[in-house]
C-alpha cells in the first residue's frame, strides 16, 4: 500500500535530514560528541547509500535546508524552555566572599589565632573574628588550636603552632 511512497531514496534522505539535525543538536547539548558523531554517520550513511539517485542535488538541497530548519525549531525550542540558562553562572561573587587575605606592615605578626580549618599546611584561622587562609610550617594542626603568626608575605600568613 505505501510501496509507492517510501523508496531508498526517500529513507535516505530522512537519514540524511536526522544526521544534519543531530550534528545541529551537538553544537546546543554537550554529550561528549557522542551526538555530533552519530548525526556524521548518518549524514554519510544517508548520502553515500543512496542508490540509483534520479535528482541528486535537490535531493541533497531538500536534506540541508530539512535539517536546518528542524535544527533551528529545536534551538528555539530549547531556548524557550530556558535550557540555556544551565548553561550559564548568572551568580554573581562579591568582593566579601570567600577567605580573607591582608598584606600587613607587621600589624598581624606575633598575634595568635584559632584554626578553624586544619593546617595541614595549608587551612583557615581565625584572627581577630575574621577567618584568613594561612600555612603552617608543614605541621599538622588540628581546628581549635592556638597559632601564632610569624610572618605574612604578600597574601599568604605563615604560623606555628603555640608554645
């Protein structure tokens, strides 16, 4: 019954038409390639296995222009949806996040402090109610301990461990 309709030629350019969509779908979806390489071998599979083609160029223009139309109403499509936005960090850091460094003048040397993350060498401590990435003299040292700082060079602070 549909004998007439659905020849190789037609099959192939559908084959055609999926690979051009699957490589389109690629460029929007990260999948490690597996997607674009699936849509490079249909696309070859569709345009070197057609046999006895009669129109080859419109069959071939039918198969761009096909696959990028579909291509351009799946981007469409993902972009109403706001798949995109997963794509992006719209979070801003702001200039009070994170651990806090000082360059002091010797304000900071010889004042001790609490570990509040090991310093194993590297870890957290706590001066003056702020907390600070600091580095210890390879020691390991456990949170709740008492430091004292020996020297700060540019943004790192150098500390022992209380005597």
């Amino acid at each position: 019954m549909f004998s007439n309709l659905i020849t190789n030629e037609i099959l192939f350019l559908f084959v055609t038409i999926i690979g051009i969509t699957a490589i389109i779908i690629e460029v929007f979806v990260p999948s490690f390639g597996v997607i674009g390489l699936v849509g490079v071998y249909l696309l070859a599979n569709g345009l070197l296995a057609m046999p006895n083609i009669s129109h080859p160029y419109t069959y071939i223009s039918i198969a761009i222009i096909a696959g990028l139309i579909i291509g351009v109403l799946l981007i469409m499509f993902f972009m109403k949806k706001g798949v995109n936005g997963r794509f992006v960090l719209n979070t801003e850091i702001g200039s009070n996040s994170g651990p806090k460094t000082k360059t002091s003048n010797g304000v900071l040397e010889g004042k001790e402090a609490i570990v509040v993350k090991p310093l194993r060498p590297s870890g957290m401590i706590d001066l003056d109610g702020q907390e600070y990435d600091a580095i210890s003299y390879g020691d390991f040292i456990s949170v709740g301990e008492t430091v004292v700082v020996e020297k700060v060079e540019g943004n790192k602070i150098y500390c022992r461990r209380k005597i």
